[in-house]
C-alpha cells in the first residue's frame, strides 16, 4: 500500500521517530527512520526517497548541514524536504526554507498538520 512514495525521517529523539512513523504508518506511507544524521545523505543516495522529513538540532550534525550537504549530489534534488523542528524563530525557518526545505512543521507535532504537509510535498511532486 506504499502508493505514496518512501519517506525517511531522521531526529535524534527516538520517541519523535516512533511518533512520526505510526502517524504516516496508519496514513498508508512508506517510512523509514533513523536517528544517525551523518548517515542521511548517504540513506537517500541509497535508497529511492520521496521525501525527507528533518529535525533541526542533533547532535554531530544538524538539520541545515544535512540540506547544504544534498545540495553536493544533483542526484538528490528530487528529494522534497520538510523540516520538522522545536525552532519557532523566523531566522530557522526562512534558513530552511533558503538551504531547500519545502515546508516546516514545528514541535510539539500536530498529526493533521504533519499528514497534509506530507500529502502535500508529495503531491507536488507528481504535478
């Protein structure tokens, strides 16, 4: 029932995961996780992912140095991102917005918010 598309989601917080993951789980999404940000780039280039959902701030690597570091591989700019962070300010989310990310979601999750987003940038990336 993966129709949608593969979605891997990356947070340095494992109940966040589980969260994020029964939330598109029960919406019929194809998810994936992991907590290990310095191995993102290296997930998507891998694996055919739709979407990345990204937290902000993990410890080694955050959120912004992952999207500058998809900027490298061409291969990657298919990949919708939002950004799912506990950062409010406007300086996070326009520097999201600025390094790719096509939408942001702040903490604490809203399960609504976070499957129409999804719907969403997935959507948009059919049309």
């Amino acid at each position: 029932m993966s129709n949608h598309g593969k979605i891997l989601v990356v947070d340095d917080i494992s109940t966040h995961l589980l969260l994020i993951r029964t939330i598109l789980n029960n919406e019929g999404f194809d998810v994936n996780t992991t907590d290990e940000p310095k191995s993102v780039v290296e997930l998507l280039l891998k694996d055919n992912y739709q979407l990345l959902l990204l937290d902000i701030m993990m410890p080694g690597m955050d959120g912004f140095q992952i999207l500058e570091e998809m900027k490298l591989h061409k291969e990657l700019s298919s990949v919708s991102v939002i950004v799912i962070s506990a950062k409010t300010d406007s300086w996070s989310i326009k520097s999201a917005m600025d390094r790719g990310a096509c939408d942001y979601i702040t903490k604490p999750i809203n399960s609504e918010d976070l499957k129409n987003k999804v719907r969403s940038a997935l959507e948009e990336r059919k049309s």
